[in-house]
C-alpha cells in the first residue's frame, strides 16, 4: 500500500484522489506522503553519504507494524496448563511409541477454551511455534566403515503399464560407505517382497553389510510394547540369522536416521522415471532400470573397498518362501491373504503347510509332500481352482461338475472336450483328464473332431494318483524356475 500511495504522489495525484483510487482514508495517505516529503527534504539536504543511505532506506522499505504481543496474556495459570498438556503429550509418546495422535496448536486451544481459558488461538499458535522452535533437534554428521552399514526403505512409483496408470513400489537398499544403490521395483509391499528384495540386494553385492537400518514399518515391527520397546518380525529374525546381518530401526518419525536412503531412494527415482513412465510390463520397466542404475553407482574404487568387508554370502540361497500352516475346508480349499486356493480332495479336515512366495504359492502335507501349485491371486477373495484336485469326488458326484467353479476355471482344452462331447458322461470325462495330459488331450480332442472313437481309460500301467503327482511336479518345477528370474 505504501508503494500504491508513493507512486500515485509522484504522478501528481492529489491526497484526496489517492484516498479514492485505493479505497483507504485520507489519513493514511497524509501520513505517508508527510513521511515522504519529510524524508525527501532531509535526504536533500545532508552530505553524509552513510546518512543518505540510511534515510532512502527508511523511506523505500516497507511499513513497520506493531507486532501484537501476547507475553501480558500468556502467563499464569494458562502458561502452566499449557506446558502441562505438552508434558503430556511427550509421556504418551514414550508410552505407546510410534503413533500419530500428535498435539496441534489448534487442539491445544480447543482443549484450553473448554477448560475456561479465555484465550485466542493466534496466542496459542505463536506459544506452540516457540515451543517447537526451542525444541527443534541438531543433526550430528556420520561417517561409517566400509560394509559396517545399509539403508532400507520403500518409494511410492506411478508409471504406465500397458497403458494403464500404476503404482510401483521401489524397494531401495544403499550402502552410505560406496554410495551404492540398489532398486528393485515391485507390485506391493508385502513381506514376501521385502524378504525377495534384500536377498536380491546380497546377491547383488555379493555380501551382507553387519548392520541394516529400516525404519518401523509392519514388515520389520510386528508391535510395539510398553515403554517404545519394539518386538521385530520372526520371519525378519531368521533371515537376519540366516545371512548374519544386525536388525536396527529408526526411531519414530525419524527419517533422518536414515537419510542416505530416504536422499538415494529419490534420486533413483527423479533419475529414471521423470522422463521415462511408460512401459509394457513390469519385466520391461525391470529390465529398463537394470540398464540406466549403473549411471548412479559410478564410484567403483569405493564399491571394491567395501566388498572386501561384507559378510559372505552362505553357500545355498535362502529359502524365500513364506511358511503358513492352513486348515483344509470342506470344500477342499484353504485361505491365504484373503484369497482362496484348493487341494485336492482327499486332505478335507486336515492341516496343511503353504510356502507363500511373490508369484505362486507351493502347498504340502505333513510330510512335506507336495500336494498343490497354484500362481498367486493379488486380489481379494478370489478363488484358484484346480479341477485334478476333485476327480475322486466328481466321480461320486458327476452330477456336480457342469456348474462348478472346477470346471469354469478349467483350461480351455477341458472345456471344450467337455461341452462338445461329454455332457452326459461326466464320469467319462473326469477319467479322461485325470489319465491324460493337457498335450494328450489336445490330440484327443482332434481325433473327437474328426469322429474318431476313442477309449475314455488307459491300460492300469500308470494310476491316477501318479499322473496327479507327475503333473503337480511339473507345474512346481514352471513356478520354481519363474521364481529365479522375479
């Protein structure tokens, strides 16, 4: 507003016409232009160079208001009662550790005004920030040893995939000896991905840092106690037993104790994907990054140094299944992450043991035996059927098998043989695909098309339950060699 009136004055506008023109009073202007006129006159006048300089920096700077000051009100009682609602708030904190009920200056004013404290929230807002302000943390620098350290943590991505908008989930893993960092991106954050990406990151190296810091997400803390004490992720535990490497964490809402990673993770990210967001798949944006994260790591000398103080890899891979114990439900199926996946029949009411991996899922009885393979559903209450696991069941109740989820889901070479030629021989058709494979099958189907009889059972020379076992170590052995290349 100075400006405006100053401006105007020197354009030969009255006081009165400036009054108008900025809908102020004429008072305001008077007192401006007085202040001009007086300052312009001693600036005149004086010779002092240091003077002038003073004078024309009066008079160009901004007006000086008064500063409202809320020391008469902020005392007494309120200024106790004040400091008592933030005392408690630190001691919930030490109590129940990591949570988000936090203290604002608006609260704190709600809080005082019921409990009859006249007071403003403008006084509480300046009385909050003086509190954070004298309390505001200093950072000491670090410096660590060659292989003493990493960093863990998780980056939100968004990408196009297959031309639909994504969000990919960046697992970041940096050693702040070298500067090395390590990325590898995935569809969630779930503990079989957080167990795939710090294997990965070892094999990547070629060693385990001693100690790994991640901050305190479900993955690493299963809960925390009384008093901020923390109880870590058993799964967490025997990986870190496994490879030798220390669990640390940071404490809550304090990124900055990790801060290479939280800097690298976001620089990997700007550095790769603000000009390239567009990928077929997810093995393609992999595959992408693989070949642009060596423009990151460029300090080799330094890499080489802190190799030769890891902990060496064991000889055999870590097993990076999930272990998860299910009960069988009558309908022959068992429940994991919300999702449903069946077995076969003969395992209703019995216990079973799954491996929960990124892609499939490998379940087996007590004896370790493996009974099923199915890919893993990343839905919600959806179901994987495998109709082989139902034959002995369909053959009591063929009845059952035209509307069944079994054969919805079927491969579509079973439900053609099926709807073309076995719809009222149901019994015929559960023989048939529980002798033969999907290759026979396929013949036998063209040898149906062309009107050729065929024989719905094989000489004895192989049983059902052989070929059931043959073709579920088939399909573990896809999904064992699709796990080496996630």
């Amino acid at each position: 507003m100075k400006n405006d009136i100053l401006s105007l004055k020197r354009n030969g506008m009255s006081n009165r016409k400036i009054a108008l023109e900025l809908n102020i009073s004429k008072d305001t202007v008077n007192k401006y232009v007085k202040e001009m006129n007086k300052l312009t006159k001693l600036i005149e006048n004086e010779t002092d160079k240091q003077q002038i300089i003073k004078l024309q920096k009066e008079l160009v700077s901004a007006p000086i208001r008064k500063g409202v000051s809320v020391r008469k009100i902020f005392s007494g009682n309120l200024k106790q009662r004040f400091y008592e609602l933030l005392k408690q708030d630190e001691d919930k904190d030490l109590i129940l550790g990591l949570n988000k009920q936090k203290v604002t200056a608006s609260l704190l004013h709600r809080k005082l005004r019921s409990e009859g404290f006249n007071v403003g929230i403008t006084t509480i807002q300046i009385e909050y920030k003086r509190y954070k302000n004298r309390n505001k943390e200093t950072f000491i620098k670090q410096k660590y040893e060659p292989g003493f350290r990493a960093e863990y943590d998780f980056h939100e991505i968004k990408v196009i995939i297959d031309g639909k908008l994504k969000k990919v989930h960046q697992a970041t893993v940096t050693l702040p000896y070298s500067n090395y960092i390590f990325v590898k991106h995935y569809e969630n954050q779930k503990f079989e991905t957080f167990i795939d990406s710090l294997v990965h990151f070892f094999e990547e190296i070629g060693g385990v840092p001693k100690q790994i810091v991640f901050d305190n997400m479900r993955n690493v803390v299963s809960r925390f106690v009384y008093g901020g004490s923390k109880i870590y992720n058993e799964e967490l535990i025997k990986l870190s037993n496994y490879y030798g490497f220390k669990i640390m964490t940071t404490n809550p809402r304090s990124g900055n104790e990790k801060g290479h990673v939280e800097n690298s993770g976001k620089i990997a990210r700007t550095e790769l994907f603000t000009f390239s967001y567009k990928f077929n798949s997810l093995k393609s944006l992999r595959d992408y990054v693989f070949g642009e994260i060596n423009k990151l790591n460029q300090d080799k000398i330094k890499l080489i140094n802190e190799k030769t103080q890891l902990i060496n890899l064991p000889k055999t891979r870590y097993e990076l299944g999930r272990l998860e114990q299910s009960k069988v439900n009558h309908e022959s199926i068992i429940m994991i992450e919300s999702n449903y996946y069946s077995v076969p029949d003969s395992y209703v009411g019995k216990s079973v043991y799954s491996n929960v991996y990124i892609g499939h899922i490998n379940v087996y009885n007590l004896k370790h035996e493996l009974i099923a393979s199915h890919k893993k559903i990343e839905g919600n209450k959806e179901h994987s059927i495998n109709i082989l696991h139902y034959t002995s069941t369909l053959l009591k109740k063929p009845g059952a098998l035209t509307n069944s989820l079994a054969l919805k889901q079927s491969p579509k070479i079973y439900q053609e043989l099926f709807h073309k030629y076995f719809t009222t021989n149901p019994k015929d058709f559960i023989k048939l695909i529980s002798e033969n494979d999907i290759y026979e099958l396929n013949e036998l189907l063209v040898k149906l098309n062309n009107g050729k009889n065929i024989k719905c059972s094989k000489t004895n020379e192989i049983s059902i339950e052989e070929v059931s076992s043959n073709q579920l170590t088939q399909i573990s052995n896809l999904f064992n060699q699709g796990e080496n290349i996630q």
